[in-house]
C-alpha cells in the first residue's frame, strides 16, 4: 500500500481587506489546477472555466445574498457574485497554496542595528612594494 498524501484545506483570511469578516473555505490546488488556472487567466474565454476550477476547491464560504440568505458554495452561486469578488478569493488561495508568506506586521520592530555599522572604518595603510626576485 502507497502513501497517501492528504490534502490541505485553506482557512483564507480577509482580516484587514474590504472583504473583513468573510471567511472561506478552499481545498489546495494541484500542481495542473494551479498550471490551468495560470494558463487560464492569461487567456482571453478562458473566463467559465477559471470559475468552475473555483468552485471545485470552494469547500464552503459565508456569502450571503443581498436578501441575507446563504450562497451556495456551487457554480451557480458562486456566478451569482460580483467577478472581481471571486478573483479577490482566488488570488487568496493562490498565495496560501505557493507558500507565501504573509508580509510582517506594520508594528513588526526593525531589530537591532548592523553591528558592522558600529565597527570605525579607516583607510587600509598601503601595500609595501614586493622585493621578491622573479624566478
């Protein structure tokens, strides 16, 4: 019996975006769905299928419609949003699935200074001239 790798489930964060509160769960990609979905997006019609690749790694989201009921994590709800929405969450799950990760906080410290800052830096003396005898 072969192993078995499991497959990862993202919890995509919008904490700080104008999507704050929206919480999204997606399923990682493969490398041919980020591959197709790479070539997809570099191509004019490719537009169907950049969504329906979505909707097969959209494991369930928070989506309400504009009469509070729930979207449903399907291709026709997920058609029912606004196109730049969707592609917001596929850019989110695009840069979980590479690795990337998330730049560091705005109060993040600098850290200490360079001790080589510290260090006085003088001219180097001149180099004696070599009295060796060539051979």
């Amino acid at each position: 019996m072969g192993f078995r790798p499991p497959r990862k489930i993202y919890n995509l964060d919008f904490t700080g975006t104008e999507f704050e509160g929206l919480q999204v769960k997606m399923r990682g990609m493969t490398v041919g769905e980020e591959l197709e979905l790479d070539d997809l997006r570099g191509k004019e019609g490719g537009g169907r299928r950049v969504f329906e690749l979505m909707t097969g790694l959209l494991v369930e989201w928070n989506v309400d419609d504009e009469q509070g009921q729930p979207v449903p994590a399907t291709f026709e709800g997920v058609c029912t949003q606004d196109s730049t929405f969707i592609m917001t969450i596929l850019d989110a799950l695009q840069t979980a699935n590479s690795g990337v990760p998330d730049p560091l906080p705005q109060s993040s410290p600098s850290g200490e200074p360079s001790p080589a800052a510290s260090i006085p830096m003088a001219p180097l003396s001149p180099s004696p001239e070599n009295s060796a005898v060539p051979a």
